[in-house]
C-alpha cells in the first residue's frame, strides 16, 4: 500500500449544518427547524494545521480497517503513535499505511488485509512515524 502526501490542511474552513437526529439509510427529509448548530469540518476532524495533513491512499491493505484504495486519511503528526494506532510511516523511505504493533521489543507494521503478512522492523531498517491516522473520507461519487 502506497501513500501519496497532499499537504497540510488550513483551519478556520466554512461552517455546515448538522442536524439533530440521525438519519437513517431510508429517505427523511432534514428540516431546517433540526439543525443543532452549525459546525466546520476543522472542528468535526479536530484539526489543529499545522500539525494535520491530508494523504491518499493506494493499494488493498488496510481495507479491514475500513480504509480502502483512494481514501484520503487525515493524519495527525503531533500525537505519539502508540501500540494499535494506525499510522503513516516511512519504512526505509517508502512512505506506507499500516497498523503499529509495538510490543515485548517487537515492532511490526500490520496490514488489515489477510492477503498481507506482517512486516517486522528489523535492525538495520530505518522507521519515521510521520502520523496518526484519525481519520478517513471516501468519496461517493458515481463512477
């Protein structure tokens, strides 16, 4: 699995509704007399620029995580990744998206794909945690 880095987000975006009530997969018809307030996405994704940045997703690896080829990730760079945490990493300079196991002086990147063996750190190999992965966004469009 690829990662393609798009940049850092900027904060103070424009503000959206969000209603009051959940909407089902059916067809209800949001009111404006539902909406609770009005939110940004800055604040829905806790986004705090700089240290948010956006990446695109390439390849199959992680889809039992729910992120899968063309998703954009929102990464947070100034958490400390911990054990579990799905994060953005440079692996000998090849930037991946992987599941950090980290335990017993063991450290192996984790694909959430059964196709995909584990990959394990080894001494000599160079690991930069460049984020957490907070987020995801898929596009719905049609195709």
């Amino acid at each position: 699995m690829s990662v393609t880095i798009l940049g850092p987000l900027s904060a103070g975006g424009e503000t959206f509704p969000l209603y009051s009530f959940r909407i089902p997969a059916g067809f209800p018809s949001p009111a404006a007399d539902h909406i609770e307030k009005h939110i940004s996405l800055d604040e829905l994704f806790d986004i705090r620029a700089p240290h948010v940045y956006l990446a695109k997703i390439e390849g199959d690896s992680m889809q039992g995580a729910g992120i899968f080829c063309g998703d954009l990730v929102i990464v947070n760079r100034s958490l400390d990744a911990e054990h579990g945490d799905i994060v953005i990493a440079g692996l000998n300079a090849e930037p991946i998206c992987k599941r950090l196991h980290r335990r017993d002086n063991v450290v192996m990147l984790l694909s959430a794909n059964s196709k995909y063996p584990p990959r394990y750190v080894m001494e000599g190999d160079e690991l930069v945690i460049w984020g957490v992965v907070t987020y995801s966004v898929r596009d719905h469009g049609r195709s």
